[in-house]
C-alpha cells in the first residue's frame, strides 16, 4: 500500500491564511499597537517630551518599524489625530519653492485639504477636544505649530520665528473657524481662490516681514 503523499509547502490548505494576508493582519494589528503606544504617551507627556524609542519600546517593537509606518515622529502624531496630510511632506513641499513663496503654497495646503468634499473635518474635531481637554489643546498646537509651521518658519527667517510660526498657526486656525465654525456670511460664502490670496499674503509677511 502506497503511502499518502505530503502536500508540497506551497499548496492551499483549506481554511490556511497565505503568508501575504497573515503579514498584512500583523502589519495592522503593529500598527494599531504603535497608534495606541503614541497616543497615551503624547497625551502623558507631550509631542516634545515623547521619543520615538520610548514609543516603540511601549509598544513592543523596533523603532525602525515605527518609522517604516509612519515616517518620523510628527508623522506618528498626524495619524494619532488623524490628520489628513504628513507634516514632513509638506514642510519639505512649501520649502522647496523657496521664502517668495511660503504664503502661498502654506495657504494653498491647509484650505485645500479643508475643502476636500467627503472628508471628515479634523480640524473642527481637534478644536472641539481643544476647549474641552487640555492634551488635545497641546497636541494640536503641537501639530500646527511644531511639525508643520515652526519648520518652514525657522528655515527662512530665524528671527522670532516662534513668535511668526505662532502668529502664523493662529491665523490658519482663526480662518477655519471663522468659515467652517461659526460660518462668517463673508467668509463662509467667500470663494477658496479669494481667501487663499487674503490668506498668503498675511502669512508672507508674518513669515517675512518687520514685526514691529
């Protein structure tokens, strides 16, 4: 009697997942570690006081997998937020068309993504935690100020660029409540093309100009 022959490694196994889907189900289930991992640590600590290292190690993996996932640290804290873009993306994006140009593309980026139909409104989620959780109001300042604005602000204009990244965020964060929030029949009704040009050439001189 011949002996039953043993299935060759790579044939299908009833109910067996393949390799590809039992990596993509550890992918999402690291990345959910990693989420979960950064959002208490932000929230305990704070974007500035929080390391890479010290997330990975919460979360029971290799920093080189966070940053594999997520980029760098500010790119951690837009997905904890859910924020619609990468900060680091943007920053290299606006500085790349050069200091004559930081109003334009900055205003360009925040209400284009804003304007996108479909997509939930983060911003207006992020203030609404804001007022009502102190760590929600510092990683939003965090995100606009210290990932996204600060950089560009710093790279071509050193003098008091905290005071010009803050004056700058406060602006962004001030249009969007004035058109999404309290809805301004002015700037509600406004076209984008409009207030993107009010938008750039406040921030160009906030970025650039004399502050006194």
């Amino acid at each position: 009697m011949a002996a039953p022959k043993t299935p060759p490694l790579h044939a299908d196994v009833p109910g067996a997942q393949s390799p590809d889907a039992t990596r993509m189900r550890d992918g999402e289930a690291s990345r959910a570690t990693i989420l979960s991992a950064a959002r208490s640590a932000f929230d305990d600590k704070g974007y500035a006081q929080t390391s890479l290292r010290e997330i990975a190690r919460n979360a029971g993996v290799k920093p080189s997998l966070v940053v594999h996932f997520y980029g760098s640290k500010a790119g951690l804290l837009a997905a904890t937020v859910e924020w619609p873009f990468d900060p680091d993306t943007v920053v290299r994006e606006v500085l790349a068309m050069g200091p004559d140009h930081i109003g334009e593309r900055l205003a360009d980026v925040f209400l284009e993504t804003w304007e996108q139909d479909g997509r939930p409104n983060t911003a207006l989620t992020l203030l609404h935690a804001a007022c009502e959780r102190p760590e929600a109001a510092t990683l939003m300042r965090e995100l606009f100020t210290t990932c996204v604005v600060a950089p560009i602000v710093t790279a071509i204009a050193p003098e008091r660029a905290e005071l010009r990244a803050s004056l700058v965020a406060s602006h962004l964060l001030g249009l969007h409540v004035g058109r999404y929030l309290l809805k301004f029949d002015a700037i509600a009704g406004a076209d984008a093309d409009i207030l993107k040009q009010a938008l750039a050439s406040t921030i160009h001189h906030m970025c650039t100009g004399p502050l006194w």
